[in-house]
C-alpha cells in the first residue's frame, strides 16, 4: 500500500526567508502529484500538480519539484508571508488503482512577521 | 460562480442515528469523492464515484453508504454502524483523467454527543 509522509510535522520561519516542503511516498508507480494548502478548519486548496513524466511546476512564489525515481518531491516558497501561514498537504494519484489518492499528514507552516 | 458545496457546515448527531452530509458540484466534473480527515492523520478516502449509479468504497468504507443518482450529487451517509464518526469530512471532485487536479468544498464537521 502506498504510504505518503511529510516531514517536518511543523515548520516556524520568519518573514521573507525561503523554505522547502517535502514530500516522500513509497510506490514510485505514481501518475501524478498534487500538492495542497489548508487553512484551519476549511477545506482543501489546490496549489500545484505534476504530471509523472513532469520534474517541476512553476506558480508565482511557488516551485514543485518531483523525482518518481527517489519517491519523493518538494514544494519551495520564495520570500515567505505571514498569509502562507497554513498546513501544507501533498497527495499522489497511483498508477494499479485507477483513481485513488493517497495523502500525507502534511506540515503546518507559520511565517513569522 | 462554479465550485463544490457541503452542507450543512455543523452537524451533530446523537448515538444511534443516522445522517446525510450533503455534497454538489457544478464544474461538471464526472468523478467525485468522500474524505475523512482526523487530527494527525492524511485524508483517508470513504467511497469515490467516477460516473452517475456506480461507486467504489475506499479504504475506510464500513459504516458510510453513498449514492450518486446525479453526476452533481453526492451524498454521504454516516450511518449507526460507524463506531467513531466525529471528523472533518471533505468532498472532492475532478475531471476522470490521470492528469486532472482535485478541487475541494470546504467541509462538514460532525460531531457525535
């Protein structure tokens, strides 16, 4: 069974720093990868997707990467805000179960003004 | 003004009963999909649905029935049968396609008294 873990759980940085989230999963027969933000107690925005044959996706202050090989990707975040405060998920779509998504615990980030 | 619905926002439920967590769409997408979310745990998925009156359980199915009567509708049903009902739960909808992103409502919190 495919198993997704973020690590750190928690992250604290301060204003304007530049920070790396990752992402690591098991199965590397994975069609693609999303990644997501989460405010306290709403639900589910979409920030980035990746294809399987993709390594990154640009949007904004925003840059995923993926390596299918390693298991693994990372989402990176320029010059961080306090409105990037949030809880940061990643999901991956896998390839033997047609349309099932596994996610990962996900890091709760807080930019410090 | 397109997007994805769940009502109501709170629900609360007493031991015994059964109750209906509303879901709908209007992006027309085909696929849809039920989410439980636990504090320190990923999303976990409950039933999926990939076109109108057919549906697959996920990997924590027993205790919730579902049914998509209408490619904009889907409802959940957590019935007596779930032991451990109170949690967030998210429904999600996408195009079918392995390339197409997952959009989220913005959840429905049940508590049991």
């Amino acid at each position: 069974k495919q198993e997704v873990t973020q690590i750190p759980a928690a992250l604290s940085v301060p204003e304007g720093e530049n920070l790396v989230l990752n992402c690591s999963f098991t199965d590397s027969a994975i069609y693609n990868l999303q990644w997501f933000r989460q405010d306290p107690g709403k639900g589910l925005t979409s920030l980035l997707l990746i294809q399987s044959s993709q390594r990154e996706q640009t949007s904004g202050r925003l840059n995923a990467s993926l390596d299918k090989s390693s298991g693994r990707s990372t989402l990176y975040i320029a010059a961080s805000q306090p409105g990037d405060s949030a809880t940061y998920l990643c999901a991956v779509l896998i390839s033997n179960t047609g349309n099932q998504f596994y996610f990962g615990t996900g890091t709760s980030l807080t930019v410090i003004p | 003004d397109g997007g994805i619905t769940q009502s109501p926002k709170y629900l609360f439920r007493k031991e015994g009963q059964n109750v209906t967590l509303s879901c709908e769409q209007n992006l027309n997408h085909d696929a849809m999909y039920w989410y439980r979310q636990d504090p320190g745990q990923g999303l976990r998925l409950i039933y999926y649905s990939q076109i109108v009156n057919d549906f697959q359980k996920g990997d924590i199915a027993e205790g919730y029935s579902v049914s998509r009567e209408k490619k904009e509708s889907f409802p959940l049903t957590v019935t007596s049968a779930q032991k451990n009902p109170t949690a967030f739960y998210l429904c999600a909808s996408r195009w079918s396609g392995i390339y197409n992103e997952q959009f989220f409502g913005p959840g429905t919190r049940l508590t049991v008294l």
